[in-house]
C-alpha cells in the first residue's frame, strides 16, 4: 500500500506553545490532529474531551495531540485569537492549538482545504513517518481511537515509551502482576 | 521479561457456545476476559458493556471474547446457570461465558483463586502465546483498553485481519481517504 | 374528573421493611411505586435509580417511595426472596421492596394484572387520598417525575413539610437568600 | 414570610425575541432565569441543556425560560452580541436571552451585580406575583427543579394550563389510564 503523506498544517498562530508546530517536527511521533470550532458542539462535547483523555493517556514522547482551528462560519464570533485563547482556558485545553489560515478570499480555511475536511470536529491520526493515515468526520469511539494510536505506535517494530509499555503490559510476570498504573 | 502463562481456566459450564472453552482452543488469538457477578453494579454498568464494545469493535479472528461468572457472594441468588442464563439474555451479552468452578469447602472459586483476583469486575489480557498481560480490578478507561488489545495484537509482528487494519489505516492513499467503517 | 383509587397491593412479601405496606397505610402521603424485575436492564439503569433519588430528594413525611418486583419472566433466576435481597443489597436500594404474589396458574403476577401493567419498568403515582394518578410504562425523565411529585405534593392546598418547602423556596426574603439546600 | 420581588433586569440587548423582556410582563407566569456565559463549561455542560429541558417540558403559558448573559470575564471573547448569537444558533437554544448591562466602569454586570450572583451558572425562580423565590449557583439536579417549578406553578391556588395538568394526572379516571402524553 503507498501511502500518503500529510499535507502541511497552513495556519498563523499557535497557542498553548512558545513556537509553531510543524508536522515535520513531529516526525518519529504519531499525530493525533483534531480539527475543531470552539462553538462546534460536538466539539465540545466528544471530541475535544477525547483528545484530552488521549493526552492523558499516552506519553508526549510517543504522541503528539494538537487542535487546529479551521474556523469556517461565526467568523466575528469565533475568528480572533482571543475567542479561542478564553475557550482554551475555560475547557482547560493545554495542548498546543493552531489557528486554520484563512483563505485569500471566500471559502474555507486553507488547512481544511487541503485536507478536504467534510467538516468539524475531523480526527486524523499521521504515522511516524508523516503520511495520513486516519481522517474522520463526526465522532470515534474512544476505544477505536485508542486501538488506532496504538496500532500505529507498534508499527514497524517501534519502541514504545514506558508508560505505552506498562499499558500493553501490566507487569504480569511469574512472580505476580504488578499493581496496575491506570 | 520473562512472561507468565495464564493459568487454566476451571470451570463447570459454558453459557453462549456449544461446548466448553479452553484457553488452548483460544491460541493465537487476544483473548479479553471478563470476570464478573451478574449483580454486581459495577459489572452491569461498565464493565460487560465495555467488553460488548470489544466484542463489536474487534474481529472475531484477532480478539476472542469471553465471560468468566466468579460468584462469590449470593450463591442463591446467582449461583445457578438459570439465573446467569436470565442475566446474559436480558443482557444481550452473546459472547461466551464459562461458570467458575466451586472451591471444594467453603472459599472462593476456584479461577478467581488461582488468578488472585481482588473482586469483581476483574479484566484480564491474555497474548497470542497464552500469556497474562494485564489483570486489573475495577474499571478501565475505553481508550486504554483499546490500546492495550492493539497493543498485543501487534506483538511479533503478526497480521491483525481485515476489521483492525481498517482501524488502524482507513485506507488513506494517495488517491485519498476510504470512508471510515466505523 | 372522577379519579380512580388504586387497586390494593396484592403481594407475599415485603423487604426492607419490618412488616408489609400497603396503600391504606400509606394515605396522606403521595406514592412513588416502582415495578421492576431485577433483570430488567432499564429498570437497573434508569428506573431503580430515579427512584432511589426521588427518595433522597422528598421527605419522607411527604413522599413514600416503594418499590414491586413483578416477576412475570425468568422466575427461577428471579423469582425467589433470596435473589431479590441480594440485588437489593448490592444496588443499595433501601426503600420498601413488595413481591408481586404470583397467579394461581399460569400468567402475569396479581397486582401486575390488577394495574394492567404493560410490562418492567412501571412508574406509578397516587395521591393523598389513595387514587391512582400516573402509570407510565417505560421510562420518564426526572424534571417530569419531580413536577408531577410536587404537583401532587400541592394538590387541594396540602401543606408540604420542611425540605419541600426549602425545594420551592430557597428562604430569599427581603434579608437576601439563604444557602440552597441541595 | 415576607417574600423579596425580583429586581429588574438591566440588559442592552435581547436575542431570539423581537423586543426586551421585563419581569413585569412575565407577571402571571413562573420564571426560570438562567444566568451563563457561553464559554462557562458548566452551563455548556448542564445549565443550559436543563433549560432547555424545561422550556420542552412545560408550556409557555405556565413558564417563561429566559437567559441572562452575565459576561464577567473574556469579554473580547464573549461580549459581542455577534459572538452570543452565534452560540444561541449552535447550541440550538431558542428561547429570549438578555445581555447583562455593563458597569459603568470596571466590575461585574449590572443585574449580576444586582443579585449578588457569585458565578455563572447560576438558576433562578421568581413566582407569578414577581418574587424572587430561588437562586442558586452551580448544578441543580433535574428531579429537584422540575419540583420546584411546579410548587411554584401551583402556589395560591393557580389554575394549571393544559400540559401540566397532563403532566400532574395521566388522565387515570374510573375507565383507565389515557396514553401519557411523555
């Protein structure tokens, strides 16, 4: 199967972090990509929480959970930094958000563009080697999401971090299981 | 790390599946199993639920999927096959579901014992090679035990079948993304 | 509007209370009756408990909360006062449980028939004076449940004890309010 | 008891209704006022939902729902009419929503100020005759409103319209019991 790299993210500015994200500085780390808007109730409801419980779950050094705001209607109300920097700080989103760079003229933000998003919320999942290898319109299943980070985080072998190990592996030995981390 | 072999399952009945199950027939395959009491709440509500959410999830060929009924309190009341049989119907629970065997004197079951368990709910991972990889009492979160089948599914490098490819891969190419089957 | 008493309870036990209840002995006060089979998978989710907070909610003084196990499947699994208190206990349902006593031959349990219940869960409502007021098969939200209670509680000018009161009237006089109670 | 009448609202704006709301021309009704803000988590979450809830439940004739947009933070993110309206439209929320006024110069809004609201949410009742009979910040359960209007909506006597007379007798007489209207 050839796959597909990931189209770079094409936004102007990024919260919850000093610098912009690229994907390419992600590389050797599997990408958990949300698109949201902060008045998208889905959003709000599934996946942004989702995203977080995936933050929590998995080690910074295995994967990379960021937001990006493809923001394509509510322009006034949801379209500044501001808006989305109060948003961020109300649900307690800490990862680091990209703002979706909006198109030259009419249209959809030049991101969501490019990856022909349907829509918000959209998960997309990107390998360790930078290709796509999920996009998804509307809501996942936690324990689908799950099985998806994972079944990228074993590919070809990688090492896994500690904590992914320990979550694979309780430390049942012949001596016992040692009691669990989650 | 040296791995434990899970002990055998000692059971007396079989509920959902014509004849008994043995972790032998189940080689080579993940196994999830679900020990439980069918009046215990915190079975009802999450864990026998969450273990249906696997059973839907995974492929049949990748994930088996199995009920062990530790009773070990209430023996009249849940102690019989009818009254498990009533529970597993009313349930909608079809995956297969063994009855622990009875200590001989007084005590607990005799699986419950060999595995140590602490009560119920008690979830327990078991390897392709028929190792135990996790044994945790009490509730775990959709998304880790997700990964944590992924996780063994991947193990070696073995094929995982059609249902978790897509999972992991929802067939995005260079000609673009397959829509989700999930 | 002519109202319609409620049929007497015709059961063969009671749990959870020294000695049996019936409606007579509950004049004065609204009734909360709940019939459910312990392997009913709505009643255990939705039903047993609204009831249970409909219980903490109301006083006493106001509201009787009792509940009617109407067997009219899986009776072995079901059927027996020892596999009722265990459900009992194990859910944590304190209120006054009666068993529907079961026909002479074959067919639905007596008081099940008397109501022309259509099946688990049935909701019922009776006033002061004893007349039934609501019978719902299936389930009912809670802001309904809690406005056709205080309907009742209200009904003909009957004065309403304490927490009522608080509930309706969270003490804001001319002096400011006093801290909610719930 | 010598009940407190609620003060006035000070609002610029009001949204999904053609003209300001005064309390006055509620008179006769019951009032639910809710106090939120849009990017207030828990009125996303529970508050608002719950209003909504109640707007479905009861009629109109019987109970007025309105919102009051009580912007005491993040104002560049939530204090434009623009920004509020999109929200409404998202969340699907129709029912008359006033803005709360500013301060004259820096401080809380002016009806929030009025009523001495310690955050948002916050959920208040005010009875047919205008007084302000319930405020509580935070959670409310569903069970305990859905009481409390109606001990409000069958105070004094109050003849109650149509659906919540439903909603109080099903319609039980001496013939049976009449379809619920839930």
């Amino acid at each position: 199967m050839r796959l597909r790299p990931a189209k770079p993210l094409q936004t102007t500015e990024w919260l919850n972090v000093p610098e912009p994200v690229t994907l390419e500085s992600l590389r050797g780390r599997v990408v958990l990509l949300e698109a949201f808007q902060m008045l998208c109730a889905g959003c709000v409801s599934h996946s942004l929480p989702q995203a977080m419980r995936a933050r929590e779950l998995f080690s910074k050094s295995d994967l990379a959970v960021i937001g990006l705001h493809t923001v394509f209607e509510h322009h006034t109300a949801q379209g500044s930094k501001e808006a989305l920097a109060a948003f961020l700080h109300e649900y307690r989103i800490t990862f680091p958000v990209g703002i979706d760079a909006p198109p030259d003229g009419r249209g959809l933000p030049r991101t969501m563009t490019a990856y022909q998003m349907q829509g918000t919320p959209t998960t997309i999942l990107i390998d360790r080697q930078g290709n796509l290898r999920k996009q998804k319109f509307g809501h996942t299943q936690d324990m689908l999401i799950g099985a998806e980070i994972m079944a990228l985080l074993r590919e070809d072998g990688s090492p896994v971090s500690g904590q992914q190990q320990a979550a694979a592996d309780n430390g049942c030995t012949h001596d016992g299981c040692a009691a669990p981390t989650q």
